[in-house]
C-alpha cells in the first residue's frame, strides 16, 4: 500500500492507496474515527449500486451502524436542496457529533457530502473515498468542500479537511473511457506545473491501459504534488492558485458550452493549450510545451482547441465585472514542470486571446 500524510498542524490525514481498499474500509475507518458510531454513507446512483454494499459491510463489520444515502448522478445535485436533504437525513439517522459522514463517489459527492459534513451539528468527521480519477487525483484531497449556486459553480463552501482518503483504483475500472479522460486532464496538468519528468512518463505511457498498469504511481505522483501544495497553501492565497492551470481559460469554456457541452477535464485540457500558446506569445513560455500538451491531451481524446466568443473569455476573466479590477493573475508556464502566476491586464490578456 501506499500512504501519504497531509501534514497539516492539528488536521493532519492519511491518503491511501492500494488496490481493494474499498473492502477494508471498515478497519482503515476504525483507525481514522475510533470514537465514531455512526457513519452516514453518502454516494450517487452510479457508484451505489456499485460500491455501496461493499463499503457498507466493511464499516458494519468494524462495529460501525451506516446509513447508506443514494443521490441522483450528476452536477445538478450539488446544490443547496440536496444540501439541506442531507442534513435531515443525518438527524434522521441519529447523527451526532462524534460520528462521521464518508463520501463514496466522485466529485460531485465527495463536494457536496463533504460541505454537509463541514456543517451539519458545526461540524462532524469526514472520510473521502474517491471513485472518478479525477476526484482521487484532485478533490478528495485538499479540503475544498461546496455546493453550486445559480450564480455560479463552487459559490457556497469551506474548507473541511477529511480524516481518511481511500483510494482504490480498482474502482476505475468501471469508469467509460470519457470520464477517465476527464480525470485525465488533471493528472497531466500535475507534470505540466510541477514535475516535467512525470509529464514525459505520462507521455510514454499514452493510452488508458498503460496508465493503469502503474496507476497507484500516477495516482501517488499527483496527490503528492496537491499534497505540498495544500501544506503550504491550505487556504488557497498563494501556491495553490497554481493548481488553477488550465482552470481560467476552462471556465470560459464550460461558459460557452453552458456547462453542459464540455465536461470540467474537456474544458481545462483545452485550456491548458490556450494558457500556454498565451504564455509563449507573452515570451514566458517555452516553444515545445504548448504542442507536446496537446499532442498528450489528444492520445486521451481530451479537446486542445473549443470554440469560444470574446464576451465569453471577458466574462471567465472577470472583465464584464464592474469593479472586479484592471489586473488578473494568469497562472502560465516557464517551460514543461514549472509553472508561475503572472500579473496581466485583463484587457491584454483578452486582445491578445
Ligand atoms: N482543485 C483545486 C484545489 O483544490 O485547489
């Protein structure tokens, strides 16, 4: 198995790795909450009738009473009503403040159930266990927790730091190729901002099955990276504003799909492209990385190029904002494994797109 420790002060948790995990989830659970009871088991109608009775036999075997709570699949339920549907049914099952919520699925529900447990009784125990590559790569770790709001995605949330992440990749085998892809796109952008030598392993390895033939090493790779960057930026005011490659240019175009057309991975592969053709153009970024990033996305069917209008990039850059100031901070590449955040007028940045 292998373990990595979020070394925060007084927060500090274990990520686990190790194929089968999910069936000692019991006993790894009892280690990380030995005073808890209870655990509300929060998952979604993809990955419950999967997963959940497995997971729930374990935690009941480690003495555990469980409520299993199955939400619809899909974006559309990290909102504030399922929000609020969770807190009941917590209360309903007799939840109280030494007992935990567990996350089994995505990241959708790894969000939203980690923000009821972040609120619920002010606070309860909280474990991660990511099902999507992307949520084992990204949002199980890190304590970023929220739902959507009209205005916006990720607007109501906290910062709650789970106790346990389980990480199992056999549960990746059951992901369709175009959600392994999504989770795709950020594992290559952790080479692209911090580790050129795993972006050329990445490179070496280009197709799903290479990739899970080592997946526990790409799975430790990248939440090694989130790992040190969280240490040092928990409350995301510095270094981990670099995790957001990709993620501006993206948003203008999960704008201009209205965040049905393109999926979260799709959108940031071809944002990735786009920041760092924009950072050679500026003169901070090397000739070869904006090719060999595309050339990589596209082994893994990820798009390098969505269309999109200039009011949809002003809107993503906080440019139609009254107010929201002149200046943005574009996170680019110097070259493959180093990523810097740069200063940039908003009205360049928008001609120069
Ligand atoms: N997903 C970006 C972060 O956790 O900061």
């Amino acid at each position: 198995m292998k373990t990595l420790t979020v070394a925060l002060p007084g927060r500090e948790y274990d990520i686990l790795i190790e194929n089968g995990l999910l069936s000692q989830a019991g006993r790894r659970c009892r280690a990380a909450l030995p005073r808890a009871g209870r655990v509300a088991l929060v998952t979604d109608s993809n990955v419950g009738p999967l997963y959940a009775r497995l997971v729930r036999e374990s935690l009941e075997g480690a003495g555990f009473a469980v409520e299993v709570i199955q939400l619809r699949a899909g974006e559309q339920t990290k909102c504030a009503q399922s929000l609020s549907g969770l807190w009941e049914r917590f209360m309903a099952f007799g939840l109280t403040r030494t007992d935990a919520v567990a996350a089994l699925g995505g990241g959708v529900i790894g969000d939203l159930a980690g923000f009821a447990a972040a609120t619920a009784l002010r606070g309860v125990d909280f474990v991660q266990i990511p099902t999507t590559l992307l949520a084992q790569v990204d949002s199980s770790v890190g304590g970023k927790v929220a739902i959507d709001l009209q205005a916006g995605k990720n607007l109501a949330g906290a910062f709650w730091q789970p106790k346990l992440v389980l990480m199992d990749p056999q549960a990746l085998t059951t992901l369709s190729d175009a959600t392994f892809s999504d989770g795709m796109a950020e594992v290559i952008k952790y080479g692209c901002i911090w580790d050129g030598e795993f972006f050329s392993f990445l490179e070496q390895r280009p197709c799903r099955e290479r990739i899970m033939g080592e997946i526990e090493h790409v799975l430790y790779t990248c939440c090694d990276i989130k790992r040190q960057v969280v240490m040092e930026d928990e409350r995301d005011t510095g270094i981990r504003m670099l995790l957001n490659f990709g993620h501006t240019l993206g948003h203008a175009y999960e704008l201009a799909g209205h965040y049905e057309r393109w999926t979260h991975g799709q959108a940031v592969a071809a944002g990735m492209v786009r920041a760092a053709r924009l950072g050679h153009t500026l003169g901070v970024t090397d000739a070869q990385a904006a090719g060999r990033i595309a050339a990589l996305l596209e082994q893994f069917g990820l798009p390098v190029e969505i269309p999109c209008t200039p009011e949809q990039y002003a809107a993503a850059i906080g440019l139609d904002k009254k107010g929201a100031g002149e200046d943005i901070s574009l996170i680019l590449l110097e070259r493959l494994g180093r990523a810097v955040p740069k200063k940039l007028a908003k009205a360049e940045v928008l001609k120069l797109l």
